[in-house]
C-alpha cells in the first residue's frame, strides 16, 4: 500500500454533495465555516495539495477520491461561507487511503494534522477516528459531546450535564469519582485560561 502521496497533503475535504469534486461548475465551490475541522480562514493556504473524498450519502462511506489543490479563496462573499476553486489531478484508489480518513463520515473541511497526528502507519492505524475527530473539529458543540463520550470511556459512567444554551464560559457538567466533585469545561479556546 502507498501512503506517499499523504506526505505532501495540507488538507483534506470531505462532501456527500453531488457532482463533487470532479464535476464541478466553474471549478469552484463553498463550505460553510462550521464544517471547518482544525482550519483557519485567515490562514488558507493558496494551492493546498488536498486530498478530496465524496462520500456516498451524508455519513456514509467514501465512494472516491481524488487529489489536486485548492486556490483562489473568497472569504467575504458572504459571511458564513468561504467559497475557493479546484483543481482534480488524478483519482486515488480508496484502498491506498489511510484508515483514520476511510473511516471519516462527516463532511467537513480537515487539516491533515488533525486528523493524521501520528505520522508512522503502525502506530496510525490504532488511533480510533472517535480521537482523529475529536481533535479535528472547531464545532463546539461537538467537541463537548466527544469530551463527555471521552469521559465515559475512561470509565466516568455518571456525568450530569448542563444545558447548552448560553453557557460559554461556564461549566459543561460535572461528575463524582470515589470522594471527588469534578466540575468541569470542555474548549476549543486556545487562549483559555
């Protein structure tokens, strides 16, 4: 199996939207910002190699991929959107695709990095996609269900929630573990104190 063609790989774009990605009008398309995984819309990089994958339907398997680059990014042509161009240069059998990416099922607009964070293939291929998800989102709200699911599965079964609207800044749950109250907060804030 070639992995090779991961090494130069900045992001990666997966969509179960028709006519993705070699068949698109005009070469260009959107995604909206809540389905950015790990990207920063003032630091798009012009000519990203990206791996791109069509999903069959919305959470489904892959169905194909490609490689080639994105370019020509519009971030103010509306507010919720970023709209750029694609270039496809050839298709990837989807056998060659790393097992953290076949196993992606989510559209969403990934940083290599967040989704492969360990380089070496056999150490990679025992990272759950639970973890490589959970590292690549910047949706708060599913960082905070992927933090609870994460407590239960180091064995915190009872965790009391708090209710989601207008919390931030405040704590998610908490829970009890022998004589401890844990009261506690998930964040994608990196400046977090």
């Amino acid at each position: 199996m070639s992995e090779d063609f991961m090494k130069d790989i900045k992001y990666i774009m997966v969509t179960y939207y028709p006519n993705h990605w070699n068949n698109l009008p005009n070469n260009e398309t959107s995604y909206t910002r809540r389905l950015l995984k790990g990207v920063q819309p003032n630091e798009l990089i012009e000519y990203a190699k990206t791996l791109f994958i069509k999903l069959s339907d919305e959470h489904a398997t892959a169905e194909k991929a490609w490689i080639g680059l994105v370019y020509g990014y519009d971030t103010k042509r509306e507010k919720n959107k970023i709209y750029f161009k694609v270039k496809i240069e050839r298709e990837i059998p989807l056998h060659q695709l790393p097992p953290e990416i076949q196993a992606l099922r989510k559209s969403g607009w990934y940083l290599k990095e967040k989704v492969l964070p360990i380089e070496t293939s056999h150490a990679s291929s025992l990272v759950p996609p639970f973890f490589s998800e959970l590292l690549a989102t910047n949706n708060w709200e599913e960082f905070e269900d992927g933090v609870s699911y994460l407590l239960k599965l180091i064995g915190i079964n009872e965790i009391f929630r708090y209710d989601k609207t207008e919390q931030k800044g405040r704590p998610d749950g908490f829970f009890i573990v022998n004589n401890l109250a844990v009261i506690y907060d998930a964040t994608l804030d990196t400046k977090f104190e």
